[in-house]
C-alpha cells in the first residue's frame, strides 16, 4: 500500500520553513527528519508514525486513535502510530506533529 500524499502534503504546509526539516522514503513510507532524526512518518499501512518521549506512551496511549507502533511484530519503543480517523483535521493533525518534532529537536545532534 502506497503512503497517503495528501497526509504527506498537510504535513509539509505544517513544516514549510521550519530548519533541518528533510524527508526521506522508508519502510513503505514517507519520513519526516528534523535535524537528522525522524520526527514523523506517514506509514504505508496508513495514518502518521510519531516519535515521542518514551516516558509518554503510556499517557498518549490514552488518546483517541492512538495505538503502539509496531514493526514485524514488535513493538517500537517511543513510537505510536496515530489511525487517519484521527488525522482528518489540522487541528487533530498539528498537534502530533509538533510533538514528534519537538522531541526530535530535543536529541543530541547527529
């Protein structure tokens, strides 16, 4: 299955000029990458990969089509995967890309 290139296109409005923003195809996917490191991805299972603290899955686990993310079945550690139900509006949207960003932004540089 192919990415979603509209979620890909709202994501880059989201991002246009912001610094060491860069994308990268991956695992069937489109990445977003904030000063080298992923931040975000829109998965090619459909809806948005995001990056975040790992002493927050739990909490963000709570919210509304959010589940953990997982690769040949094992979980991602500091990773959730957020369904498209979830993602239709900019403002269901903004907020998870600002935090996969944010703590991208927060890792040592590569």
């Amino acid at each position: 299955m192919a990415y979603d290139e509209d979620l890909a296109h709202r994501i880059r409005e989201l991002l246009g000029g912001q610094r060491g923003v860069d994308e990268k195809r991956m695992f069937g996917g489109l990445a977003f990458l904030v000063d080298g490191h992923m931040a975000v991805a829109v998965s090619g299972r459909g809806g948005l990969m995001v990056r975040v603290p790992p002493a927050d899955v739990a909490k963000l686990l709570t919210r509304p089509h959010a589940e953990p993310m997982t690769m040949a079945g094992r979980e991602m550690r500091g990773w959730l995967l957020v369904a498209a139900d979830g993602l239709r509006t900019r403002r269901q949207l903004q907020p998870w890309v600002t935090r996969g960003v944010d703590f991208a932004r927060s890792l040592p540089p590569k």
